[in-house]
C-alpha cells in the first residue's frame, strides 16, 4: 500500500476471540505511518490492533501544527471504529502525545479511557521536541524507519512529516489532565540502550532529548509523566537491549508485546519480570 492509498486507521492484528475482544488504538509516530507498527508479532486473539495515519502524508504542508488539533481530527475515526469506551490508546515517540491528548478530548466526552501506554515518549514537561537536526543525523545513517532495512533509506515524505511534526511538538505544551476526571491507568515503556556509541552521531549533546533517545540510560523512572497525571501510579518497564529505534522490529518487538499483553491482562508468554521497574 503506498502513502497515496493510506487510509485514516489500519486494523494491524484483528481478535479472533469476538466475544472478549477489546481495541488498542496506536497513533503514529512522527514519520505518521501507521504501517510503524506493521512488524509487530500478534498480541492475542482477543486483542485488535488499530493503527493510525496521518492524513497529510502526502501534504505535509497541511499539517495543522498543533499537536491537540491532530488529536481532534483522529477522534471521530477512533468513535468509528469504536463508538463507545472504555478505550485502550497509546503511541511511540510523538504517537504518545497523540495518545495523550486524544484521551484528554474523550474523557471530556465523558468516556472512559482505561489505559494510557507511551511507549519511548518524552513528557513534554521535561524535555525538548527533537531537533530536526538530529532526525537528518540520523537518516544520513540510515536510523529513520529502516532497523530492520539498514541499508534502504528514509524517504523523503518520511522525513518531511518529521519536520512539521517536530514544529508542532516544539509549540505543544501540555497541561496535566484534570484531577475530578476518572484517569486511566498509565504504563510508559523505556527503551534501555542508546545507539550513539555504535554510530558516531554528530548531534548537540547539550540537549537533553537527545540524551534521553540516543544515548544508554541509568533511570526507568516515569521522567515527567507522573506530573501529567496527578494521583495516577504510573507504571513503568525498561526493554533491555532494545533502542529508540528497534523496539518495534525483531526479538525486541516480542518483548514490546508481551508488555501490551501485560498491559491489557492478558497472559504473558514469558516472565518479564526483569522489566518491570
């Protein structure tokens, strides 16, 4: 399927299991393919995997800059697929802001979001939007949306819907979710290493993001997520091994998934005991 034909969700992993079937609903990640969660083993049969698109994949320059007025246009999507809640969201890198503000605007609603699953997602509280600089080191090593293609290079929509993603991230500022609303349950998902030390990146090392995403990290803590959600116990996991850029490829995607299963209570194929933080 190319970009042209790209429609506002793809269902990635249906549930075969109709009767407990629940919806994990992921948004993108600055790249806005939902097609980023494509590798992804099956999580169960009773789990339905919806990814979603950005509808200016071709039209970067339409791009709303503005991480909340992204949210609101996938909302109505969301209700068509899945008219009422309780909802499952969740999102790698930026797909987390998404995530975020997408379960603010339906808790408004007077739904119920059950759970919150950021995954690599920098609270915005704390730390910058990743320069644009940075994703251009990067794709020159061939490190944006190919790990499991190291050799094919990011394209140049690809990169262009980095950039107005980026501009709208620098502009987002988050407020913490009202405390009188029923919050959902919140799990963020680190990855453990960095990559810098393998690649040699030239990148400005004085800004904290970049520290956060590429290099190997001491602290699995919720670094600023917990603000966000006042009184919720935020829940934390480290992958180890994994990087920002790999933990939806390979064997390390087969651990990201048993921390969905554990996540959405469902039986888990190994002990991850060790990951949890």
């Amino acid at each position: 399927m190319s970009i042209n034909d790209m429609p506002l969700s793809i269902v990635l992993q249906d549930a075969t299991s109709k009767a407990t079937s629940q919806n994990l609903f992921l948004f993108p990640d600055g790249s806005g393919s939902a097609m980023a969660y494509s590798s992804l083993p099956q999580i169960s049969p009773e789990t339905r995997l919806i990814a979603l698109n950005s509808p200016f994949l071709r039209q970067p320059q339409d791009y709303p800059n503005s991480i909340e007025a992204m949210a609101k246009i996938w909302l109505p999507e969301i209700r068509r697929r899945q008219p009422r809640g309780p909802y499952s969201l969740g999102g790698w890198s930026a797909g987390g802001y998404y995530g975020v503000e997408a379960a603010r605007l339906l808790l408004a609603q007077g739904e119920i979001v059950e759970r919150l699953v950021l995954i690599d997602s920098p609270c915005r509280l704390l730390y910058e939007a990743l320069p644009f600089p940075t994703v251009q080191a990067l794709a020159d090593k061939n490190l944006m949306g190919s790990t499991h293609n190291p050799k094919r290079k990011a394209p140049a929509w690809m990169l262009d819907h980095f950039a107005v993603t980026i501009r709208a991230i620098e502009s987002y500022v988050p407020m913490p979710l009202r405390t009188e609303l029923r919050l959902p349950e919140v799990f963020v998902i680190w990855a453990a290493e960095g990559i810098d030390a393998a690649h040699d990146l030239d990148v400005d090392w004085s800004v904290k993001v970049n520290r956060l995403l590429l290099r190997t990290r001491k602290r699995f803590s919720p670094l600023g997520w917990d603000l966000m959600f006042p009184n919720v116990e935020v829940k934390t996991a480290a992958l180890p091994g994994a990087n920002h850029f790999n933990l939806i490829h390979g064997r390390h995607a087969l651990d990201l998934v048993d921390l969905f299963r554990l996540v959405m209570g469902q039986q888990l194929s190994v002990d991850l005991q060790y990951a949890r933080c």
